[in-house]
RNA sequence: GCCGGUGUGGCGGAACUGGCAUACGCGCACGACUCAAAAUCGUGUGAGGUUACCCUCAUGUGGGUUCAACUCCCACCACCGGCACCA
C-alpha cells in the first residue's frame, strides 16, 4: 500500500469538520487552556507561509493540549476591517463587503487544507455588525470616562493612503503599510487617552511570562523618563508693581488674592491689593476714583482684575492712565450671568460700555483669562472683551469655579510668564547657558510677533512646518536655530539672564516643548552651542561631583540631581508614548458612534442604537481633502440629536483597523452573546490566554493597544484580569528564498497550496517546523521538504508492514519508544518543534529492521498526530484504534525504559576524549578504572606518565588527570 | 548613539545542568535495484596529515577560569532586529 496523502488528507478533514472533534466547551471540568493566534486580515493573496508559522505551532500545542486532558480553546476570526482590505477592493472594482467575504472563503478554505484544529464554532469576524456593534459600545466607554477625545492638532498624514496615521504606523517616518513618507497635517482627529495608562502598561509587563526581548521593546517604546520640571521666568525689567483689583463682593483677604501678592513679593516685586469701596454692590466710577486717587499707576505697572475689578481696570484706562499691562480675569462683558441671580451693579456698569478705542492705547499689553467651568460669567464675555481689545483669550479650568480658588496656579503663569523645561538632569542647572523651544511652541506663536528679529523667526518657522519627519529628525543633520531676540529669561539657579533660542531639534511633542540647553554635559546641546558660540560651561567633573554649582559644588551628582529639584523644579515623568490617534478617514471600518449637535455638543449614540451600520454607497474611495466618504452621504450623516431632538450631524470618520483586534480574543469566550461584548462568567472561566502566538512587528502596535484596552474594561469591573496575556510566544519572520522580506513585488513569496498539492499538508506543516528555531528568522528553501517527505513515507510503510503481525517489541524498541514519547513532550513543551520533528525521525531510523508490536505503533500514532494529524489517523484506523486519533490520551512510556542496563563512559586523558567503556550499570569507580584502564588508546594516551587524579561521573564519564 | 539578539560543516540546524562537538535533514560521492532513468534502499561525508590503524587542528577573534568550555568570565569583531536630536 502506497502512502498517498492527496487521498487521505481530504477524507479526514471533512470527518473533523463533521464529527466536531475540536470544539471546546464552556465550563468543563477538564483544566482548560486557551491557545490563541493573531486572527489573520483576509488578504487577496491567501494564506501565506508567514502565517503557516504560528498557525501550525499552535495547532501543534493545542493537540498536545487535548491529548493531556485538558479543554483547549483554539478559535480563529477574520480581522477584516482596515485599509489593506478596502484598497484591494478598490482594485478589483468591487465593494470591499464583497471582496472580504470572498477573500474568508478562500483563507478558510486554505486553512483547512491545513487541517489546523480550529474551533470555527468560535468565528469571529469584525466587520460583522454584530461583532462592531461591541468596538462601538467599547469606544462610548472610553468616550464616557473622558478617555476619547477630539483634539485639532498636527498629525501624521499618508498622502497615498489619504488617511491620519497613529504614531505606531509610522516607521522610520513613512507609513507602515505603504511605505510613503508621511507628511505632518492639522487636522481634527478622535484620539485615545492610551498616555493615561502609560505606567500601567510598564507595570503589567512584570508578571507576564514573555520573551525578556518583547517586553523591553513595549518598555522602549513607552518610554518612561524621570526627571524635573523647571521654570526659566522671562526677564521683563519694566514691570515694577502689580495691582490687584478685587471682585464685587471680595475683599483683599479672600479668593486668590492673598495666596498671589505673596508669590509676587516673593519674587521682588511690589504688590497692593486696595480694598475697594462701595461693596458689595459698588459703582465702577466710585471705585476707579478711589483707586486713581490713592495708588500711584504708571508704565511699571501691572493690573490685575477679577470679575468686577476687571471692569474697574478698563475704566481707569478709559480716563487716560497709562500702564504697563491688563489682565482680565473671568471679566464680565454683557452682564449676563449663568447662575440667573441678578448683580445690578455690575450689570449697570458693563452696560454703559467701553471706549475700547482709547482703552487699548493705555497698555503695552492686555490679557483676557476666562474659566471654562465658571459658574457666574460664561466665559464668552471674555472673548468678546478679547476680540474688542485685540488681545489673547484664554480660556482654562479654573481650580475653582469663577477663580474663586485659594490658589490659582495658571494665573502666575500669565502674570509671570515663564518657559517651563523638562530634563533627566537637573543636576546640570548651573550649566545651563541657553534655552531652547521647538518651533512649534505656542510660546513660540505668541511670542514671535514682539521679536526683534520677527522676520528671520517666522521664517524660520514656516521652514520647519515644510521638512518632512524623516529630515527633521535625521540625527547627523547639522543643527539650525534662530534667536528670539529681544526675549531673554533668568536661569533659577546662577540668576544669570540668558537667551532663548528656537531650533528644530526640539520636539514639541515631548516634555514641555522647551529644553535648558547644557552645552558641556549634552552632545545636541554642544553641537548647537559651538555653531552658534553660545557659552559652555562645564559643572559636572569626570567622577560625577558637582563643580561651578554654588551651593551645591562638591556634591555627588545623584544627591544634587535629588538637592536642585527640590530647590528649583518639581520632579517630573514622562514618556514618549503619544496619544493614539484613533480615527481614519477611510470608509472601510467601524463608524464613530457619535454624533455632532449644535446646542448639546458631542453626543453619544444610544446603546439600543448600536450598532451605526457601515452604510451601503457607491463610491468609497477616499477624498483625499481629509474627510471620510461617509461625509457626502447626506441621509446617513443627518440625523436627530438623541437628546434634544434638533438637526444634529454624525461623526463620519472610522476606526483604525487596530480597533476590533483590540479585544477580540474576549468575544472568542462568548461569541454570539446579543447582550453584552462577553458574559463575564466565561470570560472568569477562559481567560487569560495560556499562550498566545504571533509575530515580533506586532509589539508595539496590536500587543500594546489590546492590552490598553483591557486594562481599561478591567477598571470597568467588565473582564476578570488586568493582563489578557499570560505567555506571549513571538514566532521569526519567514524571508524570501533569496534571503529578503516576501513580496509580490520581489516575486519571493511562497505559496503553501503547491507543497500540499504535491507532498501533502502534513509533509508541509512539519516542514515548516523543521525549518528552524521557531523564534528565529528563516529563509524558505523548499529543497528540505522531500526529507520530511521520505520520513512520512518511511513512517508509512513502518506502520502497514507491521499491522497484521504479532510481534513483540525488542528491547530496542521499548527504549526508542519511551524516547521519542519523551523528547517530543519536551520539545513541545519548549517550543522546540524543529527538534521534535527530529526526534521521531532518529525514532524511525532507529527501530527499522527491529521487531516491533502493534502497541507502540499505536503510541507513535498518537504522538505523531499532533505534527500529522491526517497520516496519524490513518495509521489509528489501521491499526485498528477506536474513534479519532485526535481524542486519545497522549501515550505513557516506562522511564525504566530510558535507563539502560548498560552504561557507555566517555573516557578521557586530561580532558582529550580517548575511547568508550561499555560496562554493567552501577558499576564502581574502581572497576571503571579498571576496565578503562586497559583500552589500548588509553594505555598509550597515558603511557609513562602518572596518573595525578580522577574525576569520575557515576554512569557518564571518567577522567584521568596525568 | 542606546537597547536587545545571533555567530557551529557546502547549506538548514542539534548538543540537557560545563562531560564523546557536528544529532536530524538537505546536498554531494559511491554502491544496490533497473535495458536505462526517476523513485527507493545501503554506505560514506568538518579540515589537514597519514593509503591502513592513528595524530593534529577546528563552534566569529583574542585572552581567562576548569580535570574538562559551543556552553561560564573579560575584551574585541561581524551580522540581524528595535529605538533614536525623547532633553
């Protein structure tokens, strides 16, 4: 009989399917394991041999799994959303519902060839309404704890992808998928709080069993960096004074006003808080005269009006007083008030109106601060007071309503305008000779137009705006930078005034946008310094004590790292990791289910609502101007605001491809739930995952953002473990025969479907073990394969000649059996499937020619069927075994059997190898020694010499030491 | 630059806890079967010296520890992967 796997494959593929041997149950008795993959996106091209990696060594551990007796969960799922999937539709003309459902077919159709023992009971599939209906319920949890927000800001753009990119999909500054150089866009953009779970992410890590290499690579990218904050304050040698003026009903000794005359003297300067009169119900003319006529106001200073005081500042501008500086705090203009009580005075005063025209000319500056939670004045009037006076509005959350706070931290910062840094080494201060602020630094937009050197500044800027990412951050770039001149800022700790400089070799991304520049203990700082001959002053010596540091010189530079943050900054983390950018402007993915209305803001789509279906359309392919093509659907993008029923419009940007696999593994544990995304009960019962295959590049894009989201659903109380992973097992890229990465384009890609079609899926699935270590990266070469072949076919033609014998098994038998059951355990166990497959190949070529019985053939079927599931049935059947391979319990071996009656020693003359002793088991230095001793080669290796020493190794080895 | 990893025959690779380096497979050579070929089976296959037996040298390089090192320690080289003006 010839082994033909063309025939056999077939035939049992389709008896699993239909005997449903692989399905798990939920709540068995048996320990269950949950075995997991990376669920594929099912791409035109089909299954490849990169796929075959972790695919089959799954297959391979789960089957192992059973056979031990325990419940093995090994789903499988279509991650069918996302860009690839939409532009192959694209290309082939169709709508990508369609392309989708065809590619599935095809990829089950190929996995199965395979005879992987998937549990399609468990298919899951994430462009299927009843699956996204889930990622949109998820994402409105996220969206309702805050941690989904909308933000306008400069994000990667793919210009050939059309579509904003997450900081993860950039490689090497060009797209990860397409490879295009990504370019920087302003855009409004849906983004994920992931930096809330920044430390989170790094804790995690700890108790998870993974490669040491996979967790440093999250660690990285994360990126979590100690150090201090610290606040450089601009020089501004004409502010002398400050007057506040308090509010309607205040006094001096109220509100903020105390907390901030007291860090204004702090810092040298005069302050007076006049206590006004006529409260609570004053007149504005009545108290601007009483301030005019008792405080001196000049050029020096700088007023400061909360509330009524504000309105009081301008109508002392209105008079014809000059100052320095106005700042508006929470300042009414329309005398309106959100709480509905009236305040007459105020009312009146506001309502007489501001000569605006005259007011402005009075100050060099005005500022205008409004409290977005004030209760009082609606923050508005400030930006009506703003628009009217040509100044900045700011609106900020107040620490408490109204900026009726003790301590009201954001005002210091406007009064005193500073540029705040962020270093790992503080201990440098008293080198720091410059400041330096990214381009793009608001303080930067703000600051510009009041430069000496305006020009040259803007220019500059809009320089940098052009450079693409990979430009600006190529590190052997000379560095560039220009000088705000005119602006010079006090170093904390030397006193010294020193310039500020704008380069682009600060991020504005990372820290605060700014850096103290330390020329002698920082290479980029140096590099800058020499080119610009910026001083450099060196404050650390070569055995790491402080020097040039005042009060701190001497010290050890980790005591004066912990000394100078107390005294001059606060101590800071950070972390590189950057706020996902979660919306795509793509149609091919799940839909935002929010929707935009005029009077209520942003409103989420009621639960009973969900799912937002992916509306049926002609033409999905991207616009290109930055919007989704759902945005030209006007029946689906108008709708009814669910809370106060006027015309309201839907979110038209889509998820990233990233966000159905970022908790699919949990609707596995419960997949056709219609209530929740999983009951909890079995998500307590199969998670956390046992194992969970898949590849390196994943680390920090899916194996980063899924762990993000369960951690968040476990702050929810909606899973059971804060960990999905418990073991993570990264499989080595498969290259190209000719060593490079596969590709159409090369041409290099392997097409698994021709080796099954000639040698069979179980050739081809321990071939593809064979091939090498299973983290490590391989070349295809396909020569290989016609030896695991003839090591099927040798197996074969083992198992038919003996079935109808009655043979015993030789001693040789019994001990290579209770070997190979035992080597593949290990492997197996260790993930070393390439020495596995070698195991019962050294078995076969060991217990050929022997006499063997029909027992030990059954237990080499069995140990078989995990790598060869289909010839290890056949082998079952004729042999006359009941049911299915699959079902049987993995075979025992007598370790006695291991241990032979006769143990062979290695000899050896001072360590040099020089001949073998076979000798009865137990047997005794002495008689080693002896029967050693008389071996010619080892006779001659000592020869005249005497022998000094023996190490001896009981049944292993014997040593002499001449 | 920083952080990981890997270096073993012609090739893919194996070697437990320091104990016969090169298992297993490919390839190659020779032989058997055959009219012949393929397939299959058998034998051999690290390098050099020696026609035998045997000796010497070999696990990226140089050193060290040890009776004994692919394995442990130190220094270096090469390649692969990740991060990267991240302050």
């Amino acid at each position: 009989m010839k082994y033909t796997p063309g025939k056999i494959e077939k035939k049992w593929q389709k008896f699993w399917s239909l005997k449903k041997v692989y399905h798990s149950k939920n709540f068995s008795k048996k320990p269950k394991k949950y075995i997991l993959v990376e669920f594929p996106y099912p791409s035109g091209a089909g299954l490849h041999t990169g796929h075959l990696r972790s695919y089959v060594a799954a297959d391979v551990t789960s089957r192992f799994l059973r056979a031990q007796g325990n419940e093995v969960m090994f789903p499988l799922g279509w991650d069918a959303f996302g860009l690839p999937a939409e532009n192959y539709a694209i290309k082939m003309g169709v709508q990508p519902e369609v392309s989708t459902k065809q590619n599935i077919k095809n990829f089950k159709k190929q996995i199965n060839s395979l005879g992987l023992s998937f549990d399609w009971s468990r298919e899951v599939n994430t462009t299927d309404p009843n699956y996204y209906k889930w990622t949109q319920w998820i994402f409105l949890q996220f969206f309702k704890k805050g941690l989904a927000y909308e933000a306008e800001s400069l994000i990667n753009w793919c210009p050939k992808d059309k579509t904003g990119l997450a900081n993860e999909e950039v490689v090497d500054g060009k797209c990860e998928r397409c490879g295009t150089v990504v370019e920087k866009k302003e855009m409004r953009q849906w983004y994920l709080r992931i930096t809330k779970y920044a430390q989170k992410l790094i804790d995690g890590l700890q108790s998870l069993d993974w490669p040491e290499a996979v967790k440093l690579q999250q660690e990285n990218w994360i990126g979590r960096s100690e150090g201090a904050e610290i606040e450089f304050p601009v020089v501004n040698p004409r502010v002398k004074k400050f007057i506040i003026l308090h509010g309607r009903a205040s006094t001096p000794d109220n509100n903020f006003y105390p907390w901030l005359k007291k860090e204004l003297e702090k810092r040298g300067f005069k302050v007076e808080v006049p206590q006004m009169p006529g409260i609570p119900e004053p007149d504005d003319e009545e108290q601007a005269n009483y301030v005019q006529s008792n405080y001196d106001l000049d050029e020096g200073t700088v007023i400061v009006g909360h509330s009524m005081g504000g309105v009081v500042a301008l109508r002392l501008l209105e008079r014809g007083i000059k100052v320095h500086g106005v700042v508006l705090v929470a300042t009414p203009a329309t005398g309106k008030f959100l709480d509905g009580k009236p305040r007459h005075s105020v009312t009146k005063a506001v309502q007489k109106g501001f000569d605006y025209g005259k007011i402005k000319k009075q100050s060099d500056y005005f500022r205008v601060i409004s409290d977005s939670t004030d209760s009082v004045v609606p923050h508005e009037d400030g930006k009506i007071l703003a628009d009217n006076l040509g100044a900045y509005c700011k609106i900020v959350a107040a620490n408490s309503p109204h900026f009726n706070g003790e301590k009201e931290p954001l005002l210091l910062d406007e009064l005193l305008p500073n540029i705040k840094v962020f270093t790992t080494r503080p201990e440098t201060i008293f080198g720091a000779t410059y400041v330096v602020l990214a381009p793009e630094s608001p303080y930067v937009q703000s600051r510009m137009k009041k430069s000496d050197n305006k020009n040259e500044i803007e220019q500059y800027v809009e320089d940098t705006k052009k450079k693409n990412e990979i430009i600006r951050l190529a590190t052997d770039k000379e560095k560039t930078g220009v000088e705000l001149k005119g602006l010079k800022v006090i170093n904390p700790a030397t006193k010294e005034e020193i310039p500020v400089w704008i380069a682009d070799y600060v991020l504005p991304q990372y820290g605060t946008g700014a850096i103290m520049a330390v020329p002698s203990h920082d290479l980029r700082d140096e590099q800058f310094a020499k080119k610009y001959q910026l001083p450099i002053r060196m404050v650390v010596n070569e055995k790491g004590k402080l020097q040039n540091s005042g009060e701190f010189s001497g010290l050890d530079f980790e005591v004066a790292k912990k000394k100078i943050t107390e005294k001059f900054g606060n101590s800071k983390v950070t972390y590189k990791l950057r706020d996902w950018v979660f919306s795509r402007q793509r149609y091919w993915g799940e839909p935002i289910p929010l929707i935009h209305c005029p009077d209520c803001g942003t409103v989420p789509v009621p639960e009973k609502e969900l799912p937002v279906k992916l509306p049926k359309v002609k033409k999905y392919e991207p616009t290109g101007t930055g919007e989704s093509p759902l945005a030209a659907i006007d029946s689906w993008v108008n709708v009814k605001c669910p809370k106060c029923g006027s015309s309201a419009k839907r979110e038209t940007n889509t998820m990233p491809q990233w966000a159905g696999s970022s908790w699919y593994f949990l609707r596995y544990a419960d997949p056709k739930n219609k209530k929740q995304f999983a009951n909890l009960k079995s998500l307590k019962y199969w998670l956390p995952i046992d194992i969970y295959f898949g590849g390196m590049e994943h680390t920090t894009l899916h194996l980063l953002y899924s762990r993000f989201w369960n951690q968040f659903l476990f702050d929810q109380g909606l899973v059971p473990m804060s960990e999905p992973y418990k073991r993570r097992q990264p499989h080595g890229i498969i290259l190209g025969e000719d060593g490079e990465k596969m590709s159409k384009s090369r041409g290099n890609v392997a097409n698994p479907d021709a080796i099954i079609k000639q040698y069979g899926a179980d050739t081809l699935r321990m071939f593809e073990l064979f091939l090498g270590p299973h983290e490590q990266t391989i070349s295809w070469n396909e020569k290989g394969v016609v030896g695991v072949y003839r090591f099927l076919q040798r197996s074969w033609y083992l198992v038919s000649d003996n079935v109808s014998s009655k043979n015993k098994d030789s001693e040789k038998v019994l001990f290579e059996i209770a070997r190979v059951i035992k080597r593949v355990e290990e492997a197996v166990r260790e993930m070393k499937f390439n020495t596995a497959v070698s195991s019962f190949m050294e078995f076969i070529n060991a217990v050929s020619g022997e006499s063997i019985s029909k027992e030990t053939l059954k237990k080499f079927a069995i140990t078989l069927a995990p790598f060869a599931p289909h010839i290890a049935e056949e082998f079952w059947k004729m042999l006359s075994g009941k049911g299915s391979v699959t079902t049987q319990p993995w075979p025992t071996f007598d370790p006695k059997k291991l241990e032979s009656q006769i143990s062979s020693y290695v000899i050896q003359v001072n360590g040099k190898f020089r001949g073998n002793l076979a000798i009865a088991r137990g047997s005794s230095e002495e008689d080693v020694k002896e029967e050693a001793s008389k071996i010619e080669t080892v006779r001659n290796a000592i020869g005249a010499l005497k022998v000094k020493k023996i190490v001896f190794v009981p049944e292993r080895l014997i040593n002499f030491v001449v």
